[in-house]
C-alpha cells in the first residue's frame, strides 16, 4: 500500500531539509540554514500527523523520525553554534569544538525520548526542534545586537544550558492538539496567542522570549497537574 509510505518520506524530507541546511551552515550562511531548520520542522509535524491521519504508525517510522531528527535537530544546530562560536571574540583555538556538545546532548535526548514512557503525551526536557529554532535564532539576533552575540562566554553558557535543558527533568506540554477545545488546551492557545503577538514586534529576536514563556508557562502548567 502507497499510503504507509507517505509519512516515512516526510520524514525523509526532513533529513533532506536538514543536509542541505548544515551545507549552508558550514559554508557560514547561517539565516539561510535557518529557513531549512524551518521547513524541516513543517515536515517533522506532518509526518507525525500524516501516520495518524492513515493510521500507519510503525517501529521503522519511529525510529526514522529519530534519524532525521538528529540531523537537523541536532546536528544542524551544533554546526551553527559552532560557528558563532568561530566568529566570537575567543582567544582559544578549540573553543569552537565545544558546540557540539549540543549534538551529544541531542543524541542523548532523543535517545530518551524514544524509551521514556512518560513522553507519550508531553515532554519530559527540552524538545530538540524548539532547542534548534532557538539556536538557529541568534544569528539573526546578531544583526541588531552583535556585541552580545558575539560573547565567547555567553554563547558557552547558552551550549551548557540547552544541553541540560534536553535532558532535564523539567516536564513541557506539547503542542499537538488532540481537540480545538479551550478547556482541553487552554496553555497551548495561550502560548500560541503570546507567541504570534511577540513575533511581529520583536521578529527573530522573539525566540528567546518564546522559549523562555514555553518552558515557564510548562513549569506553571505542571505544578498543578502531578506527575504520573
């Protein structure tokens, strides 16, 4: 049958979308990679909505999501952070080397993800495609504020802090919806709403505040809701 095909080669446009962002993110045109890590991230939701629209989830979906995911959800960003960090005001030559700790980090979530039955539902850590649209945010950011950008310190504490993020203990709802009710998914719209509002005033420099509301709206969230 055709159709239990069609997820798994959405899939693998996303692993598609992310090689040829981490060409343009080694060869330094890291806005462009960043509109790649975008349409990778539009075929890593479809492939998920696609398996249950046919109904044809399988072990080899899964892990394939996995694969493609590490590319560019976690290789793709450590490239980038690699190079801000070659652009930075460093003074060692191995500095740079330490962003892919981010891609370590990635495996290590991704690996979890795949064995942790708490995250059927929501996230247990940091979800690598928002850990990556983060990432791929900065250089954009750079644009209007590159004094801060370009701080080897500050880029290193953003590498030690996103790593730990993917693997933390922190749970983070997700955002797929299973109904369009208000009740049912009240932080989601909210999100959403702050999100869509923050975007047009602040452009790519939204991100960070995006992040930082998703992780604090979870931590809100989950207060009131006891872990199983």
């Amino acid at each position: 049958m055709i159709k239990k095909h069609i997820p798994n080669a959405i899939t693998c446009a996303n692993l598609f979308s992310g090689c040829i962002g981490i060409v343009y993110a080694f060869n330094g045109a890291l806005e462009t990679a960043a509109y790649f890590v975008l349409l990778s991230g539009i075929f890593d939701f479809f492939d998920g909505f696609a398996a249950r629209l046919l109904n044809v989830k399988s072990n080899i979906g899964k892990d394939l999501d996995s694969l493609a995911d590490m590319v560019s959800f976690g290789f793709l960003p450590g490239v980038v952070m690699y190079q801000l960090l070659s652009q930075s005001d460093y003074t060692l030559s191995y500095l740079p080397y330490l962003a892919f700790i981010i891609t370590v980090f990635s495996a290590l979530r991704l690996a979890k993800f795949n064995n942790d039955t708490r995250q059927t539902e929501d996230f247990i850590g940091l979800n690598t495609p928002m850990n990556t649209l983060f990432i791929v945010s900065l250089p954009f950011i750079q644009k209007d504020y590159p004094s801060v950008i370009n701080s080897t310190l500050l880029l290193i504490a953003l590498t030690a802090l996103l790593s730990w993020l993917l693997v933390s203990e922190i749970r983070i709802f997700s955002l797929k919806f299973s109904s369009t009710s208000w009740a049912q998914n009240k932080i989601k719209y909210i999100f959403l709403i702050i999100s869509v509002l923050l975007i047009p005033f602040l452009k790519f420099a939204a991100v960070p505040f995006i992040l930082v509301l998703y992780i604090g709206l979870s931590i809100l969230h989950f207060r009131r809701i006891p872990t199983a």
